[in-house]
C-alpha cells in the first residue's frame, strides 16, 4: 500500500534511495508483530519503507502494526528523530481516513489505541464556548463608510365612519435609530519556548481561546441590552421554582404584543427544577426520553438555550431566565469589521514572544422592547 514516510527528506529526484552509509533518512529494518515475549523480529532484508518513501505495508491492519511499533520505538529512544512529524504527513487524504476508519472499526480498539499513542491533546477544564449572540440577533454585514440605520416600522390606524363621515388621516412618518458601535479584541501572545515544549498545537488553541473571549464579550453586551429593556414594554415575572406556569408567564409577556416566543435563555441553575417538575407534567413516554437525554432543547414551542453555569463564560446570574422572540422581531447585529487576527511578534521589542491581535467592530440594537421578557427566582 502506497503510505509515505513523512520523515523522509524530500530530493529533486522522483525517488529517493537510502544511503546505508550516512543514514540520513529515516528507514529502519522492517518488523513483524510483537512476539510472546514482547519483542519484534526484525527483517534482515527489508526496510519499514520503500525506495519511494511508501511503508511496507500489504492492509490496514498491518500499517497501523507498524505506525505502533515506531510510535513504541520513539518513547522508549530506540529511534532519534530529528523533527516532529505525523503519519498522516505525506499521505493522501483518503490514505489517512483509510487508517482512522480501520482503527475506528476494530471491535476489540487494539487499533485505536495504535494510533492514540500518536496523538497528544490538552485537557480542556470547560468544554468549549459557543457564542448565542450571532443565533438570537439578525447579524448584518455594513460596508465601509455606510451609516447603521434602523427604520421603525409605521403604525396605520383604521376606523368604522358612518355613511358621511370622513377618514382622519394618519400620517407616517420616517423614524430612525443609529445604534452605536463598539469594538471588541482579543490579543493572546505565546513564549516561544512554550510554543516547542507544548504537546499539541498551542498556536491553534490560543486563536481558539481568543474566538471564544470574543464570542462572550459580545454575549454579555447582548444581555446587557436585554436587561436594559426587559422592563420597557414587560414586566418581570418572579418564580419560586421553574416551571410550566412560570415559563409560560415569561412567554405571556411576549405574545401578548402579537409576537411570537422564540427562545428561553436559561441559568443552568434552573435548568435542574425546570427536569423536575416537567418530568411530572408530561406523559410516561415524553418523561422516559427526557430521563434518557437528560436535557430539554425545546418546551412551550421555544427553544431553551443554557448558559454555562459557572464563573467562566457565564452570561447570567442564578434565578435569571430571559424569553426573546425571533430575531426578525427583536433588534440586530451590525457587522461592520468581522472578527480578522493580525500576527503581532515581539521580537523586535527584545521578547522572544508570538502573539496575534483579534479584532472586530460591531453594534448590537433593540429596537423591539416587547420581544424581550425577563424573570427571576424570589
């Protein structure tokens, strides 16, 4: 099977023969499988790869035998390899996937545990945040120099007039709002010695991190402005434990301005007595899958969305619960920058450090404070 050596140096050459003298390139003897006594016989006449750079190796199975037992030559210092690499380096997409599924696949996971030694991950302390703003706002791109402009819609008023009578005239008028913009930026920076000594892809992880920040900054300025105006056309609803009724109350207070309710945004805190008591409100099937899944992701025809319930990236307070109506409704999101990163190296200030500056410019605008309602634990 066709699998290149992605330690092999790479000629001018279409191929590339092993010089025995110099060792130059990375091409052991062949092995077999691991014998009784924890060894690997060695083949005499066979290297692990060809002239042309491509591992020896008839199946899957048997290419993911010998990944394993470079991998284990690796750890133990039995090969010195100048640079760090991945099998997967030099190889053709499907090649790869070829060797994943065959790991994936293997009942008794002998092959997955093949390639995991390669494979070297953080341990995350939260799972990753993902941002609300962008699903409940309208985003909008605005070009460069364009104004933010919202119209308010016009309000026409009708009436019943006797035979003679005469129409009064409603006059509509142009109203407008120019949301403010503000701005919104990460700048994450790495020693470069960390950048060598981390186990997985420490520059990937911190634009991540960066993107995530970002996402919560723009999360709180939403919520913020929620707060703001939760209380402009709606009153707040007080629960004692989250419930049908109070979730319905909180929906009330949307749909009784001829909007339509169109997500819960819920305190995880809450989360745990709204699985209570629906669990004795619904019935025996409904309340068996919700045990089952654990969670609930739509009631009252609205989707629930939880924040993450603890100090790090917690947009709510425990007890708060905000019910919005459907972005079209609601407000926007102008866009006037897109979040973009520019490389900002220290080197020149006599620190040996990389670092990247995240940026964007954007506004956030409610302009319907009825698709807004707010409730809260006594």
């Amino acid at each position: 099977m066709r699998f290149n050596n992605p330690y092999l140096k790479k000629a001018a050459a279409a191929t590339v023969s092993i010089d025995k003298r110099t060792g130059d390139e990375f091409n052991p003897p062949s092995f077999g499988r691991v014998a009784r006594n924890g060894k690997r016989p060695e083949s005499s006449s066979e290297r692990l790869f060809s002239q042309h750079g491509e591992l020896n190796a008839s199946n899957n199975a048997e290419a993911l035998d010998k990944i394993q037992g470079v991998l284990d030559g690796v750890a133990s210092g039995k090969y010195q390899i100048a640079r760090e690499a991945s099998f997967s380096d030099g190889m053709e997409d499907a090649e790869a996937e070829a060797i994943l599924k065959e790991a994936f696949s293997d009942p008794t996971s002998q092959g997955f545990r093949m390639v995991g030694q390669g494979m070297v991950n953080v341990i995350k302390e939260v799972i990753d945040y993902e941002g609300l703003a962008r699903k409940v706002w309208m985003p909008r791109t605005v070009g460069s120099g364009d104004v933010i402009r919202y119209d308010k819609d016009p309000y026409v008023l009708g009436f019943q007039i006797a035979e003679d009578g005469q129409t009064p005239q409603s006059v509509v008028e142009g109203r407008y709002y120019y949301p403010p913009e503000f701005e919104v930026t990460a700048y994450p920076s790495i020693e470069i010695k960390d950048k060598f000594r981390a186990q997985f892809d420490i520059v990937q992880r911190a634009q991540d991190k960066a993107r995530q920040a970002i996402e919560y900054q723009e999360d709180l300025a939403m919520i913020n402005l929620f707060a703001a105006g939760a209380n402009a056309a709606n009153t707040t609803t007080f629960f004692a434990a989250l419930n049908l009724a109070a979730l319905e109350s909180i929906r009330y207070q949307v749909e009784r301005h001829r909007l339509v309710l169109d997500k819960f945004i819920v305190h995880r805190q809450e989360i745990s007595d709204l699985v209570t008591t629906v669990s004795q409100q619904v019935d025996p099937i409904a309340q068996r899958e919700l045990i089952l899944a654990g969670y609930i992701g739509v009631i009252l025809n609205a989707m629930v969305i939880t924040t993450a319930g603890t100090n790090t990236y917690e947009i709510l307070s425990p007890g708060e619960v905000y019910g919005v109506a459907a972005p079209e409704y609601l407000g926007g999101m102008p866009i006037r920058v897109e979040l973009f990163s520019k490389p900002t190296d220290e080197f020149m200030e006599g620190r040996p450090r990389e670092g990247w500056f995240f940026y964007e410019l954007i506004s956030m605008y409610l302009g319907n404070a009825a698709g807004v309602a707010y409730g809260s634990r006594l």
